[in-house]
C-alpha cells in the first residue's frame, strides 16, 4: 500500500471542536494575516478555506452570525455579491482557473462544515483537477501553500 503523508491536516483532524463559531472568532480576532481574512467590510469579509477542496477554495462570510438567505439584510446580500466578484476577479488573475464552483451549504444535511453561520464558498477549477486520489485515497493534493497564495491575492486585490 501507498502513502501519502498530509501532515496539515492533523490540525483539522485532530482539533477540539467548540461551541463558538469560527467566523465569529476570527471576524473579532482582528489578525486577518494569521486567519487568510482577504477582505473586509461592514457587512461581510472574504477568507480562505484553511481546508480546501481546491487551491484559492475562499469563503465570503457574512459578518452578522445569519443561519439562511432569508436573514440577511438587502444590503447584506449585495454586498456579500459584490464581494463574491470582487474575490472571484482577484482569484482569476492570480490563478487564471478555467471554471469555478460557487456555492452555498445550507444545514448540515447539505453539506455546510459550519451550519449556522452563512458562507458562500468559490472554487476555482482547471480541467483535469480531479483525479483517483479524492475517490480512492479519500485525500485531494493541493499544490499552493495558504501563505503563498494569501500574499498573492492581497496584493491583487
């Protein structure tokens, strides 16, 4: 049998799981290096997955603790969106990707890591990205570090 040591993800693996909400912790931590925070405003911010299913895999999070759509504000969900193309142009700049996914989770059901808490993920895809490894090995290579990469799109965007 083959291994393929992914030493970082022990960290998510191996994590105490909180009552608190992670967006809520690093919104107020206000050390947006250390948490990928790419982009603030008043009602949202951009961060990168620190798991990613893909390289530049970024979360625009609301910034008031919103469970579904329907909580949100109108200028809430505009300037989520504005942010929305405001990262998807910087990823496409710095990563020149072929498609993108976009997408939001809601409920756990549904797939959301962090179900009380809106977030739209954006995925940037290249043809050819899947291969066996996520099927077979249950492990997706990622080919870019978090810091590379954040150092990149801050300067972009």
């Amino acid at each position: 049998m083959n291994k393929l040591w992914a030493p970082w993800r022990i960290k998510y693996v191996s994590q105490k799981r909180t009552k608190y909400c992670i967006f809520c912790q690093i919104l107020g931590e206000k050390n947006d290096k250390k948490n990928f925070i790419l982009l603030r405003s008043s009602e949202c911010f951009a961060v990168l997955n620190t798991f990613p299913y893909n390289n530049g895999h970024t979360m625009v999070v609301s910034n008031r603790h919103a469970r579904s759509l329907e909580d949100l504000k109108d200028n809430e969900i505009i300037a989520l969106n504005k942010m929305l193309i405001k990262i998807k142009t910087g990823l496409t700049r710095v990563l020149k990707p072929d498609g993108y996914n976009i997408g939001i989770n809601l409920g756990k059901s549904a797939g959301a890591g962090i179900a009380n808490h809106l977030h739209v993920h954006i995925v940037p895809r290249w043809i050819g990205d899947t291969n066996f490894m996520p099927v077979m090995a249950e492990t997706k290579i990622i080919s870019q570090s978090l810091k590379e990469l954040y150092r990149k799109l801050k300067k972009e965007l």
